[in-house]
C-alpha cells in the first residue's frame, strides 16, 4: 500500500484528483469506480473545476458506483444515485448512459446484482476505484463480517452505519436498513483503488485498514491483499498510524526520483 499524508481535507481531495485526471487524460474511455459520502466530494468539486477550467473530457468515461440504499428512489435526496447527479453527473459532461449507480428500488435483487457484476465486466473492468472508509473499516456497504471474497449482494447495514448515516436524514428511523453494495471481491478486482480518509474519527480504521491484520472485521484491510492501492489520508486520519514516518519517506524518496528522472535529458 501507497500511503500518502496531506495536511488537510482540501489537500486530500487535490492530490486524489490529480490521479484521477490524469488517468482520464491518458485513457479518456477509462472505466471509474465511484463512492459516495462526504470524503469525496471535494475530490468532485476539483474535477468539475478541471472540466469547466482545463478541459477535462468526461465524455467517454464509465462509471460504476459502489453502493445505494434499498427503497429509495433515485430522485429521493439521500439516494445515491441523486447524491451523484447533484455533487458530479450534471456538472460534467458525461453520458448519463455511462453512469451506473446500483437500482435501489430493483424488484429481482439477485438478478440485478448479477446484472451489476457483468455490467463492469462487460465495461472491461474497473481501472480505478475511488473509496471512503467507515468508521469500523468499512468499504462500500460491506458491514463488518462480510465475506471478503463477496459479490455485488443486498447487505443490511450495522447499527453504527444506521447511526453515522442519520445525521444526512431528518430521523435514525429514516435511514433505510438495506443496501445493495459491491463486494469487496468485486472491489479487489479493480486495477487500481484509491482510498480516501480524513478526520480523526477515521484514524482508528486507518491504522486498522493499513497496518492491521486482514479481517472480515474491517473489511477496508482486504486491501492490503491487492497489488496498486493508494491511501490519502490528512494529518488527522493520519494519527494513530505507527510507520507513519517511514510513509512519509518513502513519499519523499519517491519525489527525489522522480524529479531527478524528470530533470534529465530525454
Ligand atoms: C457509507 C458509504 C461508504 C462511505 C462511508 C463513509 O457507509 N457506503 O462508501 O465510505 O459511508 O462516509 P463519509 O465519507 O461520509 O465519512
């Protein structure tokens, strides 16, 4: 795992785009894992401003969303399908037909999550898949205790998510009990994941995510066992990890590198 430390949320949100673009820019029908929540939305609001500012062409990429809650419609203000038309979709110019967010209202659940799975194979697989982290570690809706070999599933979601999540709903009774979620098998197969945290109420499932043991408990650990993984954390996300100075050396290192590589003549 790459673990890269900013000072701060908006710093966070620049450096995973800057990622972003740039696979945008080399590959323009590139296929995107999306994620929702408030870690990445300023990571939305910086390439809406490389859209409109610097040109940057949504118009063949393709993209998949990781989760939706069950019963909402996707017109519905805390459905995720609408928290993506309104943070990103309509600000760019994407192909609404590219956009693939799970159908929380789907009548055939089964049918559906399989249909969700061959649509990304079907895509040609996922390049880069964008990641928020739970409070208990988890990725998407994978609750803690989930397979880690899981598929696109219905899940219900833990009390903790219930409770972390009412403060977008005007009640805990609001929040919907199930979502259909990636599963973290579906998440390890993309090429790339990104995994974005800031606060200090993420810094335990940080240290857990990154230095941890792999366990179904803190589903965000899998990562460790897929081979590109980038983690962007702020200062406080950053806290509790025990090799942060070795993290902080190897970004350093890497930037000597790179810049001694990028001052000699082609
Ligand atoms: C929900 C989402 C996750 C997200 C998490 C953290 O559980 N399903 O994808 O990572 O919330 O959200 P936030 O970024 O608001 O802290």
């Amino acid at each position: 795992m790459r673990v890269i430390e900013e000072p701060d949320k908006e710093t966070v949100s620049r450096r995973a785009a800057e990622f972003l673009a740039e696979l945008v820019r080399r590959r323009p029908d590139c296929v995107l894992g999306l994620a929702t929540g408030s870690t990445p939305l300023g990571l939305y609001q910086e390439l809406i401003h490389q859209h409109r500012e610097e040109q940057l062409d949504f118009s063949q990429v393709v993209t998949f969303n990781l989760d939706e809650y069950v019963g909402l419609p996707p017109t519905h203000s805390q459905s995720y399908r609408h928290f993506m038309q309104e943070n990103l979709f309509s600000q760019i110019n994407i192909n609404p037909e590219n956009t693939h967010v799970p159908d929380g209202r789907a009548l055939d659940f089964e049918a559906h999550c399989e249909q969700y799975e061959r649509a990304i194979q079907e895509a040609g697989g996922i390049d880069l898949q964008i990641l928020g982290v739970g409070g208990d570690g988890h990725i998407a809706f994978n609750e803690p205790g989930s397979s880690l070999g899981s598929r696109t599933r219905l899940k219900t979601l833990a009390p903790e998510t219930v409770r972390d999540n009412a403060r977008f709903f005007e009640s805990e009774q609001e929040v919907p009990r199930l979502a259909i979620t990636m599963g973290v098998g579906t998440i390890l197969e993309s090429r790339r994941c990104l995994l974005m945290a800031c606060g200090l109420n993420k810094a335990r499932a940080v240290q857990a995510t990154v230095e941890g043991p792999v366990t179904a408990q803190v589903t965000a650990s899998a990562l460790q066992l897929h081979r590109d993984v980038i983690v962007i954390v702020d200062h406080d996300a950053a806290s509790m990890l025990a090799r942060r100075e070795y993290y902080r050396e190897v970004e350093e290192a890497e930037r000597r590198l790179r810049a001694e590589r990028s001052s000699q003549p082609s």
